[in-house]
C-alpha cells in the first residue's frame, strides 16, 4: 500500500513543481485556432455533402426519366 501512496505523492509533486502548464494566452491562440479550423472543416463538409446530394439526385432522376 506504501508504493501506492509514494506514487501517488510523485505525481502530484510532478504535477505542481515539474510540468510546466500552457499560459492562458497560449491556450486563447489555440482555442481561436482549433475554432476556426473547425468551422471551416463543417463549412467544406456541408458543402460537399450538399454537392453529393445534388449530384445522386440528378442521377436518380436521369435514370427514373430513362425507364419512363
């Protein structure tokens, strides 16, 4: 049981004394970053789900136009 709590007594020393945390205006920049990168991802997304979906439908109604 001594092991586990010497681990866990590292890790916490580790975690306040060694790690050294992102400053909040790093972590601002990233924010915006990962933001933006994400609308433009849903944007291109939509957009070529869209563009899919018109292209099978006029498909579809070419080939139900043919069998008519």
């Amino acid at each position: 049981m001594s092991s586990f709590v010497d681990f866990l007594k590292g890790s916490y020393n580790e975690f306040r004394h060694k790690v050294e945390w992102p400053k909040w205006s790093d972590l601002q920049s990233s924010t915006i970053v990962v933001t933006v990168a994400t609308v433009i991802l849903a944007l291109f997304t939509f957009g070529v789900d869209e563009l899919f979906s018109k292209a099978i439908s006029n498909i579809i109604g070419m080939l139900i136009n043919v069998f008519n």
